[in-house]
C-alpha cells in the first residue's frame, strides 16, 4: 500500500481495523524517511502474512511495538 515511498515521513492509521486483512507483506517497504508512524488498536497483524513490513524503514526505528 505505502511500498516504496520514500518520501513519507508521517503516517496516521489509527482508524485502520485489518482485523479480516490476510497480508501486510510490504505495505511499509522501502518507507526510507517514515519516523512518525501512528497505529491504532485496530490494526491488527495476527492473522496476516507481515513479511518484510517494516524492512527500508530507516535504521533504527521501533515500530514492531505498534503492531498487534
């Protein structure tokens, strides 16, 4: 969905329910520049494929806690 966009570096998807969502492989790909990421609690990975979500993100950011 956000897969190579580099130039994103804020991003609210706290009204985001992906509760019945079967795959989040790559939906943050590549999002060089994302250091403000908000998620809701609603956004849900249990039951989705999240290969390679987080990788490109820059280097030392902590987003695995905001996922479900």
């Amino acid at each position: 969905m956000f897969r190579n966009c580099i130039n994103l570096s804020s991003l609210d998807l706290s009204s985001f329910d992906t509760a019945n969502v079967q795959s989040l492989s790559y939906i943050f790909y590549k999002c060089g520049n994302l250091t403000d990421l908000k998620l809701g609690e609603r956004f849900v990975t249990t039951n989705a494929y999240t290969s390679f979500m987080f990788d490109g993100c820059p280097a030392g950011a902590d987003y695995q806690h905001l996922v479900h």
